[in-house]
C-alpha cells in the first residue's frame, strides 16, 4: 500500500507564502492526493484534490490563496499571503482500490 | 446545508462494544462513498474503514475482525459497529463522505477505559 511522508512542521511569516510537500512511496508516484486542514480543535476540511499533472480540484469556500502542484513524487500544498486562521495541521492522504492512507500531517505556524 | 453529524460516542470498558452514527442532510448520500477516520489525542488521522455505493466494505488491519461499517440509504445514515474495544480505540471519530473523502462531520469521542 502507499506511504505519504510530510514534515512535521513549517513555520513562516504572516503574509509570506509556504509550500508544504507530501511525498508518495516508490511504486506509488503516480497517485492522486488530497490535502486536509484542520484547525485547533476542529474537525478536518478538505481543501483539494491534487493529481500527479497538477490539475487541483478544490473545495467549496476554499480561498484562492490554496494552491496545489505536483513534481514527481512530491505534491505541494502552496498558502500565499498566509494569515493566522492557516495555523493549522495539514494532512495529505491518498488512496487504491482498498486502502486509504493519511500522512502523519505538517503543523504550520504563522509568526 | 451539506452536513454530517455523528452520535453514539462515550465511555466503555475494554473488551466492550459500542455502534456510531452519522446522520447524513444535504447531500445524495446513496451516490458516495462513506467512511469512518479516527483521531488519538495528540496523533494524527487514522482511516478506520469504507463502505462504497454498492455496500462494498473494507478495513484496515488494525480494526479488521473486530470493526463493522454499514449504511442504510433510505435513511442517509451510516453506522459502525466496534467490538471487543481496547485503550488503543480511544480517539474521536468521524464520519466522512466521498471516495477523497470531501465531507467531514464534527465527530463524535470513544474512550475506552476501566
């Protein structure tokens, strides 16, 4: 089954950008991800569907300042003009035929 | 409004079982795929299981035996059945709704706990 490795943490500057990354497994570069925020102590939200093309699919009410792209094995989560409502963890996920899969998650703080 | 709400949640002694429910409004539940994720204090998500559109299930192996997904259409709920429970199911659980999935409830807390 895939493997999604992401950081564990990032941290950057009200109104800087940040690109988190998820990185597949060998075998599994191919996949489709998708990217989940969740804020302190709320459930999670979708924020988009990301293909090994780039092509995203995001969610309803998701702002213009989510973007996604791909690179290999890697899918990026990029936040531009970050704001202290993104200080949040951020979880890649993917799945196969039987089997979906989290990555351990990145915890993003804005200074 | 789009929404999923779960219920059925509590305390329960180790070896014991307890049924989740997630109320599905807003949506056509019948067309998606339906699952239930899970959340440690502290941790990070933990897909418990899935149930398509066609009442195909599937599990993970740590749940797989002892865990039973289920959905009933014509009432937009879904449902899962957890038995001989253990400290290490302490977490709150939600309920999610597309094969991504796209649709997250509040999610409802287990604590397993003599």
């Amino acid at each position: 089954q895939p493997v999604l490795t992401q950081s564990s943490s990032a941290s950057a500057s009200l109104g800087s950008s940040v690109n988190l990354t998820c990185t597949l497994s060998s075998g599994h570069r191919t996949y489709t991800v998708a990217w989940h925020q969740q804020q302190p102590g709320k459930a999670p939200r979708y924020l988009m569907r990301l293909e090994r093309r780039g092509v995203h699919n995001k969610g309803s009410a998701v702002p213009e300042r989510f973007s996604g792209s791909s690179s290999g094995a890697d899918r990026y989560l990029t936040i531009s003009n970050l704001q202290s409502e993104d200080e949040a963890d951020y979880y890649c996920e993917t799945w196969d035929s039987t089997t979906w899969v989290f990555g351990g998650g990145t915890k993003l703080t804005v200074l | 409004d789009v929404q999923l709400v779960e219920s059925g949640g509590g305390l329960v002694q180790p070896g014991g079982s307890l049924r989740l429910s997630c109320a599905a409004s807003g949506f056509s539940f019948s067309t998606y795929d339906m699952h239930w994720v899970r959340q440690s204090a502290g941790k990070g998500l933990e897909w418990v299981s899935c149930i398509g559109t066609a009442g195909d299930t599937y599990y993970p192996v740590s749940v797989k035996g002892r865990f039973t997904i289920s959905r009933e259409n014509a009432m937009n709920f879904l449902y899962l059945q957890m038995n001989s429970l253990t400290a290490e199911d302490t977490a709150v659980y939600y309920c999610a709704a597309g094969t991504t999935p796209d649709i997250w409830g509040q999610g409802t807390m287990v604590i397993v706990s003599s």
